[in-house]
C-alpha cells in the first residue's frame, strides 16, 4: 500500500474542504441582502448543554450572523455573510463532539431513534425481569452457594444488557467528556455504572446483597422516561410532518424536444415547464399556462370548496389538483415555494429565543457542575458521619439521577412547539417563538385597511375615460405592483389589447402609486394628488376610492373601486375590545374611504398617514407605554410592521410584507389576531407553571435525596416522570379560544380615551 507525501497529503485535505465548501454553498439559501442560511442535522443534541455547546462554537465562527438549534427536530440554523467563503461548520461540530451533516428533508428519519429507543427499552426490560426472578430466589433465603451462584448469573445478565441499553447514555456522556465538557448524561451514565459496579464488588466478596435488579431497573426506567419523551415530542410536531407529507416527491418536466421526464422535486428549477395530472399535488409555486381545472386549496385558504384555476392562475405549492390536467411553469424552487416558506416559519416558531427560554437554557447549562458536586458533598457528609461507603454511594447516586434539568430545559420549547402546531391548526404561521411572548404582552391592535380589514380585491366599478388606450396603459403600470387596485385593474383589462407603449423604467412609491417613464413621458398611477397636478375632486361621493393615471402631470383617466369588509372583521375587533385591547385603524387611504368603514367597527381611525407616518404613530404609542401588534399587508406597510412590538400579515401580503411580519395567517378570517393573541396569553401561562414544576420538583427532590429517603430505582422514576409532567402540560394547550382580558385591564375602552392614548 502506497502512501502520500505529505506535500500531496495537504492537497488531499485542502481538496476535501474546498468540496465541503462547495457543498455547503449549494444546500444554503439567500434570506437577505448578504445573507445566507444553512440546515445542519446534529442528532445527538438532547438537552440545553449541547444547545449552548453549538450555539456557542458556531457562532463564534468568522462570518456567522447567528446559529438557532432546534431541540425537537435536532436540526441547526446557521446565518452567514455570504461574501465570505462558507464556514467551517462540520468540522467545529465535530471538534465540539457533535456529528452533523446537511440537512436534507428526504433522509430526514425521525424514527430511527424512537426504533433505537425502543429496541434498548426491550432489552433492559428483558434483562431487568429475569434478575428480578433471581433476585426473589436469593431474598427466600437461598444457602450461600446458591446466592453467590444467582448473583453471578444476574452480572451475566446485567452486562451486556448494560452495554447494550445503557449505550445511548454512555455515547452521549463520552462525546461530552472527550471534548472537555459535561452534559446530562455524564451523570445518568455515572450513577449507572456505580451502581452496577458496587454490585459486582458486593458479588466478588461474596456479600449477603447485590442491586443488578436496581442498576438495570434503573436503566429500564431512565429508558422508558426518555421514550416517552421522544414520543410526546414528536406527537407536538405532527403539523411540521404533515407539512412535509403534502410535498409532492416529483413531477413530470416538458423539456425542449418535447419529451417529458421525471425529476425529482429538489432539482425543478424556476422556468421549468410541468405537466400536472388530475390526483397530482403542484410541486412547486407555478403559473398555469394550459388547462382549466379545479383545485383543493384548503391548505392556504382554509376552504373546503375548490377553487378553479385557469390560464394565468398562481398555484401554490401543496395544493391538490382535482379535475383536469394542467400545464404550469415553475415561479419558484421547493425551498422558496410556499409550503416550504410554511415549513420554515414552523420550524423557526419552535426554535425561537424567548427571554424565558433563555433563561431555561442558562438554568440547565449551569446544571451538571452543581449536580456533580452535590452529590459529591452527599457522597462525603455520609460516609464521614455513618462510615458506610455502601450507603454513602448509594445516596450519591440517587442525587446524581434525581436532580435532573429536563423538565427545566423542556419547559419553554414543549409550549412552543405545541402552540405553533395549534396555531398552524387555525391557520396561523409563527416565524418566530419568541413572537409568542411578544405577542402575549400586546394591549394595542393597529390594522391597516385595505387588503387587511378588507379582503384586498377590490373591484373596479369604472373609469371616467373610454380611451381603451389609456385604460391599457394603466394596466401595463399596474402590473408591476402587487397593491390591490393594481391587481383589479390588470384583472379588468384582461380582455384589452396589450398597450403599445413601452416603459423604460418603473418604480413603485409606497404611500403614493407607481411611475413610469417612456422615453420622456412620465406616466403616473395612484393618488389624485401625488399623479396630478392639480386634482379636481368635485362631484365624488364621500368614501370613493379612486386612483388616478397621469401623462407629465395632466390627468389621462380615473379608475374607482370598491372594497368590502372581511366577513367577520366586526366580530374580530369586538373581540380584542372585551379584552381590554385598544383598536386602531391607520391607513394611508383618504379620510373619506377610511372614516365610515371605522364607524363601522366603532374604533378610532388616522387616514392619509403615509408608511414614515405609520413609523411614527407606533412610537408614539410605545412610547406611551403600549405593546403594539400591527397587521398590514402592503409594501407600505413593511416599516410599521418591523416597528411594531409583534406584527401579523395576511398570506396574501406582498413578499417584503410576509417577510417582515411576526406571523402569517392564511385564511380570510380576520378572527386570526384574537386567536394568535390568545393562544400566545395561554402560552405564557403554561410556560410559567412548567416553571414552577421544574423549580418546585427540583426543591423537593433534591433535599429528599440527601436525606437518603430515594433509592436510584425511586430516583430514576421521579426523574422520568418530572420531565413527562412538563411535557404533558405544554400538551395541555388547546386550540384558540377567547381572549382571557389582561388582568387590570378595562374591556370597555371608550373611542374617545383610545384617541388620547395614541395622541
């Protein structure tokens, strides 16, 4: 066998990092100017420890914005500047005693550990059942010989159970001492073996008691603790496994000579021409190009009834296919489509970094070092003032296995996990955990009007001008935005000729309309009084909603619109006012369009306010010592929503507007704020008993255990079962109800107190 230079050695090695850079680059993904993001799969982080461990060692690489580990799904988010190379981030994992790779959702198999777990769990139960048997023999009153024979078969037995069931354990606690650092189950794996270890020396002496039942009991209910916990975890995450059921896995591609071919859905690109059969799920955000057909959109809108889809529809990826077969062109790849933007804000929902989950991780990182020494201190306080090393070590062991940190640190993210899923059950989409906690302290609700209190698809009632030229030209303009009297207007004109005139460039002023220039005419579209001159509003209604096409500055044509209410808006803002929250609506629409449907909902209301002040009236109210949640939906709407303390934007929200928000609700129902707020009131609260479970456990136990009242058997079961309780109380959060009022807060704010709050 040949070997290398160490010349060729180092090519080798350089050669092998530079294909981990490549491959890295590859899986990342763009979320923001210079910014990119990369899954990585860790599967042997289990507790706060190991999410320090890595948070700490990945972000204290050179260019890494920021690194989130998900407990539950055991997966890592790293953001990074993308003008740098990409970081190292296997190698510091594995250097930090972490195995990962890239994450990638079709090897994604979360049964393979609950499989591991419950093979271990067989086995020490088997184990543990037969020297209980001989163990009985021996407690009857067996002669010497027959103990010492019955003992010698219960090590036989114990061992390799022990090597086998107790590795999950002993993997765990062998990576975090190798690289200088300790975790929960250094101390579960030292109690163990003590244990196992002061029997055997009790065998070897030939002494009256040996505890292999108690050391593979111990172990059989360390094991059943962590099954159930793992089965509870994944039952809180089932929303994020249905989501990614309804992926399709692949789809039928038209290439250029015409013949179809089978691709998997990761390698569909953007331009990609598909053809999806009836029964067939879209795989990827697309456009409809041929074909009518009907489709199941239940997981974006809610609705049960199908919606058709024609030449020029947008199909969403997720959506079900009923009736013909369709030709669609790809808009998007399966990471930027919708159901995996939905998978995401799933996953960032569970992994946020509330001011309590902080605090939990603290708690459990600062655990082990405190555990060990005392169960230390017990070790020598009993053996200085009985002499009996047996007792002495039976008690540590019992400190060591007892004063666990999993209830504390699942305390915070079980709630999260569950109120994601109950909120992704309602239609709601959390892009962030710690949003929740924001959300929960929230007493001031500002809406936007159109195409938030409104349902954003105005209908075009006419146009002061019969030029069909001007009229398409209009939609020309309005093509490039996605406000809602654009999309009216393009919709309206579809059966007109396709203006002749071309635009050299285009640009959209959020608050005022678009503009655009052929040549040197300046068209504009929007407010009367931004696109003209001079703007003539003589002979219009109270409460038109109109917008204007302009040519240099004179007035070309006028298009009016109507918009109506979200069916139950009334009842929504109804709802958040019984709770004691005031409710604002702050549009940049006139006063004429804002002020009756305001009356409408009996709420205060700040018209013509452009995008810098929105801005503004939101600090102001903050600055009065209110907790603001603002739901818009246009680009307009995007500074607010970011200044706002929590925000909220409907799916149907400009891109920038959905990036921006806190949370995403699909349906129409505008009844989306009160539940999200309620769900978010309800999580704090469990949040705080799991708290005081874990503390209050943690009082008791541990003082108990050094007193010498729990055996490691006792130990090992109360230990399981504080951290299913804490589990079992995030389960506990049902889906939203009324909003509970906050405490001291009056439910009949009148209109005039809630314009003096905001002034």
């Amino acid at each position: 066998m040949g070997c290398c230079a160490p010349g060729a050695e180092s090519a080798l090695l350089a050669r092998d990092a530079a294909g981990t850079g490549e491959e890295v680059l590859l899986a990342s993904r763009i979320v923001a100017d210079g910014v990119r993001q990369t899954d990585l799969s860790v599967p042997t982080v289990h507790c706060g420890v190991c999410i320090r461990t890595i948070e700490k060692a990945l972000g204290g690489l050179a260019g890494v914005e920021s690194a989130r580990v998900n407990l539950s799904t055991r997966r890592v988010t790293v953001r990074w500047h993308a003008e740098s190379a990409p970081p190292p981030f296997l190698e510091t994992l594995k250097q930090a005693g972490f195995e990962a790779h890239l994450f990638d959702i079709e090897s994604d198999d979360g049964n393979g550990e609950l499989s591991e777990l419950i093979r271990a769990l067989a086995v020490a139960g088997f184990a543990a059942s037969n020297i209980m048997l001989l163990s009985v023999s021996v407690w009857s009153g067996a002669e010497s010989e027959t103990r010492d024979l019955f003992h010698w078969l219960s090590a036989i037995i114990a061992l390799p159970a022990l090597a086998y069931s107790g590795r999950i354990f002993f993997r765990s606690a062998w990576q975090a001492l190798r690289h200088r650092r300790t975790n929960m189950d250094v101390p579960i794996s030292i109690g163990v073996l003590l244990a196992f270890g002061m029997s055997l020396y009790d065998t070897t002496q030939h002494g009256p008691h040996a505890y292999f039942d108690a050391s593979i009991s111990l172990l059989f209910f360390l094991l059943i603790g962590r099954t159930l916990d793992h089965m509870m975890r994944e039952r809180a995450r089932l929303a994020v496994k249905g989501l990614a059921q309804l992926a399709a896995r692949g789809a039928r591609v038209l290439q250029a000579d015409g013949k179809q071919v089978y691709l998997p859905v990761n390698e569909i690109q953007t331009g990609m021409t598909i053809m999806l059969a009836a029964g067939e799920r879209v795989p990827v955000d697309a456009t409809v190009t041929k074909g009518t057909s009907e489709l199941d959109a239940s997981l974006v809108s809610g609705e049960q009834t199908p919606e058709p889809a024609t030449v020029g529809s947008l199909l969403r990826a997720g959506t079900l296919n009923l009736t013909g077969p369709l030709t669609i062109v790809a808009t998007a790849t399966p990471d930027n489509s919708f159901l995996g933007e939905m998978v995401r804000m799933m996953e960032a929902a569970e992994q946020g970094r509330s001011a309590y989950r902080r605090i939990a991780d603290r708690a459990a990182s600062l655990y082990a070092p405190i555990v060990h020494l005392t169960a230390l201190f017990a070790l020598a306080g009993w053996l200085l003032a009985t002499g009996d090393i047996h007792r002495a070590l039976t008690i540590a062991i019992a400190v060591l296995i007892i004063t666990c940190p999993c209830a504390l640190g699942l305390a915070v993210p079980m709630v999260q996990v569950v109120a994601a899923r109950r909120l992704f059950e309602s239609g709601i989409m959390v892009k962030d955990g710690g949003a929740l906690e924001r959300l929960a302290e929230i007493d001031t609700v500002v809406f936007d009007k159109t195409g938030t209190l409104t349902l954003g698809r105005p209908r075009l009632l006419g146009s002061d001008s019969m030029d069909r030229q001007a009229t398409g030209i209009a939609a020309a303009l309005a093509s490039h935005s996605r406000h809602p009297y654009s999309r009216a207007l393009v919709e309206a004109a579809a059966d007109l000729p396709p203006s002749r005139i071309v635009f050299d460039e285009v640009s959209e002023h959020p608050g005022f309309g678009l503009e655009a220039r052929s040549g040197i005419i300046t068209y504009r579209l929007g407010r009367p009084e931004w696109a003209v001159a001079s703007p003539d509003n003589a002979g219009r209604m109270p409460g038109d909603e109109f917008v204007v096409l302009s040519k240099d500055g004179n007035r070309l044509a006028e298009f009016r619109f109507e918009d109506f209410l979200r069916a139950d808006a009334s009842t929504a803002v109804t709802e958040l006012k019984h709770a004691g929250i005031l409710v604002q609506v702050v549009s940049g629409d006139r006063e004429a369009a804002v002020a009756p449907m305001a009356r409408q909902l009996d709420v205060p209301c700040f018209a013509s306010v452009m995008p810098a002040g929105k801005i503004a009236h939101i600090a102001a109210l903050e600055a009065s010592g209110r907790k603001v949640l603002m739901v818009g939906d246009g680009l307009n709407d995007t500074p607010a929503l970011v200044a706002a303390h929590a925000s909220m934007a409907p799916a149907t929200a400009a891109d920038i507007g959905r990036n921006a928000a806190d949370l995403v609700f699909l349906r129409e129902s505008l009844s989306a704020v009160p539940q999200a707020i309620s769900v978010a009131r309800n999580s704090r609260r469990l949040v705080r008993q799991n708290f005081a479970l874990a503390i209050a456990y943690n009082l008791v136990a541990v003082p108990v255990a050094i007193m010498g009242y729990v055996t490691p058997l006792v130990a090992a079961v109360a230990m399981s079962a504080s951290s299913m309780l804490v589990v079992a109380n995030a389960l506990r959060l049902r889906s939203p109800r009324k909003i509970a009022p906050r405490a001291g807060a009056d439910a009949q704010l009148s209109a005039k107190a809630m314009m003096e709050a905001a002034e």
